[in-house]
C-alpha cells in the first residue's frame, strides 16, 4: 500500500509534458477498445435481427403452407362439372384451348388438345394440380409438324 502511494505521488509530482503523453495515451486506449467493441456488438445485434426475422419468415412460410393445404383439401369433389368450370377458366391464360369434353362417371373428365404449346401446357397441369387440387390420371401426347405443339388427349380429377 505504501509503495503505492509513493507511485501515485511520483506521478503526481512527474513533468507536466510527461502528464499530458499519459493522458493522451489512456484516451488512444480507451478509443482503441471502444473502435474494437462496439462493432462487434452491433454484427451481435444484426445476427439476433437476421435470426429473428428468418424465425418469423419460417413461421408465415408454415402458416401459409398449410392454409393452401387446408384450401386443396377443401375443393369439393363436384365431378365433372365442376372440372370442366376450372379448365374453361384457366385454360384460356395458357393460351389452351381444349374441347372434346367428356365426363368419365361422375368425378372424371376427359378432354382433348389440338395443336396446344407444350409447354404451356405443362405449366397449366402444374397450376391445376397446386391451385385446384386436381390430378392428370391419364394423358396421351402427340407431337404435330409445328414443332413445339401437340395434340393431346387428358382425364383429370380431383385429388382424394
């Protein structure tokens, strides 16, 4: 204890130049440690952010998930009818046009393809089978001499 008090009174009694480098020297250290640990405070404070924000956009991602389960399911098995009111209102976006509807008992429909896009049409099976739960059972392609187009025979119904 003594020892230190005769340090502190050396100090105290060191050139006033001496005074001001040691100040100047705590006040560089004392930056130095608040340039080192504020930033990596704040990347903490931006990951919890991130973490926090991905939680949640997992939890809406679950929530919507199972509301478009909930809405698949919920399509009722009307029959052909009904089937043929999807395909004649989402064919047309595809640039489909169908005819030779055909109901197959009462849940099934057949139809037919002439000269279609191909592509187009697998775009708008996929829609059917996400949006309105409906599932191809049976589909027959055949190419015709414009390349990219098809003639093609379908059987939808509803998903079980």
């Amino acid at each position: 204890m003594r020892r230190m008090a005769q340090r502190v009174l050396q100090a105290s009694a060191a050139p006033q130049h001496d005074r001001l480098i040691l100040a100047l020297a705590g006040l560089l250290w004392l930056l130095l440690m608040m340039w080192v640990a504020v930033p990596s405070h704040r990347s903490l404070d931006a990951r919890r952010a991130e973490h926090r924000e991905a939680r949640e956009l997992l939890a809406r991602a679950k929530a919507l998930s199972a509301t478009g389960a909930q809405s698949r399911s919920a399509v009722p098995d009307a029959g052909a009818p009904a089937l043929i009111s999807v395909v004649n209102r989402t064919a047309p976006g595809f640039a489909l046009a169908f005819g030779d509807f055909r109901p197959e008992g009462d849940a099934r429909l057949a139809l037919g393809l002439h000269g279609g896009d191909f592509d187009a049409l697998l775009r708008w099976l996929v829609l059917l089978d996400t949006r309105f739960g409906i599932d191809v059972v049976m589909m027959d392609v055949r190419p015709t001499d414009t390349p990219g187009r098809v003639d093609a025979g379908l059987t939808l119904m509803w998903h079980h």
